[in-house]
C-alpha cells in the first residue's frame, strides 16, 4: 500500500496552507449524453486552457500546488453540443489520499465531463377530439389538427428545456371550452416524443340542416298524375 498524490472535487476552495508544493495527476473523461467518449472537449483550469480531449474523451493534467489549494475547473463543449446546466463550472481541491491500485494512482482522480445536444428533434403527438384546434410548443407554433381531432409534428428544441404545450380552442370553427389549454412537455438530451391528449367541450352543438324529403313531379296540364309510393320514383310517361 502506498500513498499518491490525488486531487478531489470540492464545492468550495479553502485558503493554502504553509506546504510545498506537490504533482497531482487529474485525468478527465468527456462522454456524451449516451455515455459515449466525446472528442474536442476544451478544459480550462483557472481560466487558462489545460488541453482538450482525444478520441476516447480523455486528457491527463499535471498540476503544481500545495496541498488544500483549490482550482477553478471550466469546460466547454464541442460544436452542437453545451454542459447540462449547473456542470459547466466547478472547483478542484488539491489534497494528497491514499491509493491502493496502482493504475489508479497514476491516473489521480477522474473528473467525468458530460456535454449534451444542444438541440434535439422532439416529435409532438397532439390528441383532441375535435378539428381545427391551434396548437404550439415553447411559443412556436406547429399547426392545427385535421379532420381525426390530430396532430403529429417534428420539432427541433433545446435540449433539457421544459416547454409548454398550448391548445388553442379559437381556431375552431365550433364554441369549444375551455379557449385555451396548456400541457407541460418536457424535452430530454436526445431526440424523444411529446404525447398530449386533451378535450374539449362543446357549448352550442353544430346545427345540422333537415334533410328535404323529395317532392313528387308535377303532372303536365291536362295529364292526371301516377301515385307514388314511400321511397319509390315512379318516371312520367309521355
């Protein structure tokens, strides 16, 4: 058993102490949203670039400090991809811990990075039972369901946003109520599915125009006309 010097993350930095200062090994590991290794991830250590990572989502730091010293640790993602939020900052704390394994001692301490889509493809299933209603998602409208009462539309959106998804009952030709309706959509970090089903009622029903029973023809002058019976057309003769 020995002991190697490491480096841990911390929530908050603390003043250096009176101790010289030392090697600590951070090894960072970038992935994606799916949790695969993510090249082209820069990191900046105080605001100061320490490197980017390879092909399999890793890059290996040397850091001189005193033990109990902090760092400020930032990383920005590839183009088209952004940090969840909250992940894009953090701090480093250096300290000296001891390390069983061999091969994990010579890495130090992983720091796992993650960098999301900045965007993703939402499909909108949108089910209302009634056609012609408006309907939108973050503000943005998508269309107006058809004949089925439906909707069916593919977005793009930003990825890990929470938007809203409103019903907007004016656009109909019938009195519906509510006017207006909203449902929450929450988007993930990769292309998913929004499924709303919500209903409407109707206040005044739609009218429906009497059917016209077809009125029997009329003889010519001087001509007695046939009798006709329910359902049935009997043709003149002339």
């Amino acid at each position: 058993m020995g002991v190697a010097v490491a480096a841990s993350l911390a929530a908050c930095g603390g003043s250096a102490p009176s101790l010289p200062p030392e090697l600590f090994v951070v090894t960072y590991q970038a992935v994606d949203a799916r949790g695969q290794p993510l090249a082209g991830v820069q990191i900046a250590e105080d605001g100061e670039l320490a490197g980017t990572t390879d092909d399999d989502g890793l890059h290996q730091s040397f850091i001189e400090g005193a033990v109990g010293t902090s760092r400020r640790l930032e990383h920005a993602c590839p183009e088209g991809y952004a940090p969840p939020e909250g992940e894009g900052a953090r701090t480093l704390q250096l300290r000296a811990e001891e390390v069983l394994d061999p091969h994990e001692a010579r890495l130090g301490i992983r720091v796992h990075l993650r960098c999301i889509p900045a965007r993703v493809r939402v499909a909108v299933i949108a089910e209302t039972g009634e056609p012609g209603i408006g309907v939108s998602l973050g503000g943005r409208t998508l269309g107006q369901t058809g004949p089925d009462g439906s909707l069916i539309q593919i977005t793009e959106v930003t990825a890990g946003a929470t938007l809203a998804l409103a019903f907007d009952a004016t656009t109909s030709e019938a009195d519906l109520q509510p006017a207006r309706m909203e449902r929450v959509c929450p988007v993930g970090t990769s292309d998913g599915t929004c499924f709303q089903r919500v209903r409407f009622e109707e206040v005044a029903p739609r009218r429906r125009r009497a059917r016209r029973t077809p009125r029997a023809p009329r003889a010519p002058v001087g001509m007695r006309a046939p009798r006709m019976s329910p359902g049935i057309y009997i043709p003149e003769a002339f």
